[in-house]
C-alpha cells in the first residue's frame, strides 16, 4: 500500500533510538522529509545519517519540548528549512516515571516531572504547529502513549497517570482541529523489545519466578493475545498509517499496538 508520504514534512520529536528511531526511518522509507526534534542533538545524528541515505532530508533542531520557547524556536527553524510547510508532527518524546513506587510513594517533584514530559511536551508541540496545518487546511498529528494510559497500573501511578492525560489531550484537540482537516490520534504501545526490555522486566521476571532470561521473555508475551512482544517496528508501522491519508477518517482513536492486551 502506498502511504502516500512522499514529500511530506515530518517533525518528529524524541528520534533518537527505539520506537523514535524507528518511526523516523519509516517516513524516510517512505519518502517523507524529516526535521527532528531532541535535546541530545549528538545521539540523534546517527538517525538522520541514515535518513539522507534513504535519499530525503533529515535536519536536527535542538528542543526541550516541555518549554514553550524551545518549541517555539525549533517549529521556526521548521518554517525556515522547509518553507513553512508541517504536514505531520509526531511526538515520540516522554519518560517513564518513577518505577516500583506507590501512589502515596511518589513525590510531588517526580510526579510533576513525568507530566510537564508526557503531557506538556506534546502540548506545547501541538500548539506551536496549529497555526501552519491550519493555513494547509490539512495535517496530521499522532502521539505515542501507551498502554498503561488505557487499564491503569499499580506503582506506576505517575506515569500511567500523564498517558491518560495525553489520551485527553489527543481527544480534544481532535474535536478543535477537525473542522481544519487536521486529524489527532494516539498510538499505545505495550511492552516494546529492546534494552529496556531485556536488561530490565526480563531479568526482573526471571529472577522474581527463578527462570532463565528466554523463559522470562516466553512467560510474559503470554501475557498477550498474540503471545509476542511488539517491535519498535510495529509501532512505527501504525504511526505511519495514522500519518497518511489512508487514515484521511481517522481521528480522537487510541490505537493500542500490543499485541492484544489492553483491549481485551
């Protein structure tokens, strides 16, 4: 199927390794132009090297997405690079949160933290493209939650916490931009393979229920429909088709992509 990306401008926040990397290779792939948003400029190189050898244009802008003049000053570099065209905006960028604590457990410094990250920052993205993808008449705009966001988690409560909050936000904006042809939508992931995956829930498993490593990782996919842990790939293989205008009736959705967790 063709997305029909090809020459579109693609900002991508958080690009720098796993489900961001992966997402923004799968626009180069695809043809689409990439302006790339982080704060370690250095660690997202790597990334868009590999984006100009897919034969588009990858330029990085330095951003902290949770301040409003970061974002400001990135979304004009933007305009300047690509002659004031965003056609998408993808954001990647958010954190974790405090790990193994309670609700009552968690300060109020982590917890403004991981929201002013996972809540703010797309806000502050989202506000700063509006006025471009409303001059087009057109855009699309996806973030990535998760899908802790979608059944709550026990000593995870920050960070479950902000994913809700981003699925709020992708609503309503939803509900405003529709009428100005931009569609909002969030993708869920679950469990993701890669380091965090296997240097940490892996080992965490196999040591709380004296497994080896590969049981570890067997007895949790079973956790799941499918019975497998989702790819960076799989991710970005649904942020892209929300991007595109295969997706031209899509919009306000939570797309978990976990391999049948939170849904069931």
């Amino acid at each position: 199927m063709d997305l029909e990306l090809k020459e579109k401008i693609a900002v991508v926040t958080g690009p720098a390794k796993g489900m961001g990397a992966a997402i923004s290779l799968g626009f180069a792939a695809e043809g689409a132009h990439l302006a790339l948003l982080g704060r370690d400029t250095a660690a997202i190189e790597p990334v868009a090297e590999a984006a100009r050898r897919l034969g588009v244009q990858a330029h990085i802008l330095p951003c902290d997405v949770t301040s409003a003049d970061a974002v400001d000053a990135a979304i004009g570099g933007v305009h300047n690079l690509f002659g004031g065209r965003i056609d998408i905006l993808v954001n990647v960028a958010g954190g974790t949160g405090p790990i193994g604590k309670t609700g009552a457990e968690t300060t109020s410094a982590e917890f403004d933290e991981i929201v002013q990250l996972n809540m703010r920052g797309p806000f502050n993205t989202i506000r700063a493209v509006v006025p471009t993808m409303r001059a087009q008449r057109s855009g699309k705009i996806v973030n990535v939650g998760g899908t802790f966001g979608m059944r709550g988690r026990a000593m995870r409560l920050a960070y479950s916490s902000s994913k809700w909050g981003l699925r709020g936000l992708t609503k309503s904006f939803a509900l405003e931009l529709g009428p100005d042809n931009i569609n909002v939508n969030l993708v869920a992931p679950g469990m993701v393979d890669g380091p965090r995956f296997r240097t940490k829930v892996v080992p965490q498993v196999a040591a709380q229920h004296g497994l080896t490593e590969d049981e570890a990782a067997a007895r949790h996919a079973q956790d799941y429909a499918l019975q497998r842990i989702s790819t960076d790939e799989d991710i970005a293989a649904a942020t892209l088709f929300l991007a595109s205008e295969r997706a031209r009736q899509i919009t306000g959705v939570d797309l978990p992509v976990d391999g049948g967790w939170a849904s069931l």
